[in-house]
C-alpha cells in the first residue's frame, strides 16, 4: 500500500500525539499518588474525594472515574474505614449517595490546596490552552 506525504505524517502526529498524552497520564497519576501518601489513599480515592463536591450515586461517580459502578463499593468502603465519606440517603431513599465527612472535607481541601502545584499544567499553560486542551481531550472520548 503506497502512503502519501499528508498520511505518512498524520500518522506520525498521531503516533506522537498518542504517545504525549500516555506520558502526561503516567505523570498525573504519579503525581496523585504522591499526593496521596501524606493521607494514606491512592489515586483512585483522591480522585473520589475531588469529585465529591456534594453527595453522588455511585453510579454518577464510577462514569466521572470511567470505572465500573462495582469497584466504587470497595473504593467507598475504604474511604469509609478511614472516616472520609459516609453513605447519605438521597431523595429516593432506596438509592444511598456517597458524601464526604467533616474529616472529609478537610483532607479535600488540603487536596485541593495542594493539586495546583502537583503537575506542570498549572504553570505552563493559561486558561484558554487548558480549555482548549480540555475540549480535545472530550474529542477522544
């Protein structure tokens, strides 16, 4: 099969596009789970506790993770066991929400506070590139 110029480059761009994008992803996770060891949490349940800005399904959170609704039973559990969030009843009481405790609360604001300093794109990049990395990012969904 004979590849023109503009595909032998497209594929070239994508094949570097791709490969940024899992570094810049090893890197965030990296750098969460630094974050996490001064509380003892993985990433996953930083990103819970970042997420919980008010009471959620389970089900609303397992799609914000892009993780299955089974594993955030284990993830509220544990940040359960170490008194971060709390099952709430909702306005349909069958359906429990997960919502952040006092203690909670603190430990998300510490997080928080501290997550702009914990990756390159809080200093290198302004508003508008992270709105237009942001949309980018919504493309490869």
């Amino acid at each position: 099969m004979c590849m023109t110029v503009e595909t032998e480059n497209h594929l070239a761009l994508v094949r570097e596009s791709m490969n940024l994008l899992v570094r810049a992803a090893d890197t965030a996770r990296e750098n969460l789970a630094n974050l996490g060891k001064k509380h003892r949490l993985s990433a996953n349940e930083i990103r819970v506790l970042l997420i919980l800005e008010e009471p959620l399904k389970g089900k609303e959170i397992a799609q914000a993770l892009g993780t299955d609704p089974s594993y955030i039973t284990s993830l509220a559990t544990s940040l359960e066991g170490a008194r971060l969030v709390e099952r709430v009843a909702g306005t349909d009481r069958r359906v429990k929400l997960m919502g952040l405790t006092e203690r909670g609360v603190t430990v998300r604001q510490e997080l928080m506070h501290a997550l702009p300093y914990q990756g390159p794109a809080a200093h290198r990049m302004s508003d508008l590139e992270l709105c237009t990395l942001i949309d980018l990012l919504k493309k490869l969904q």
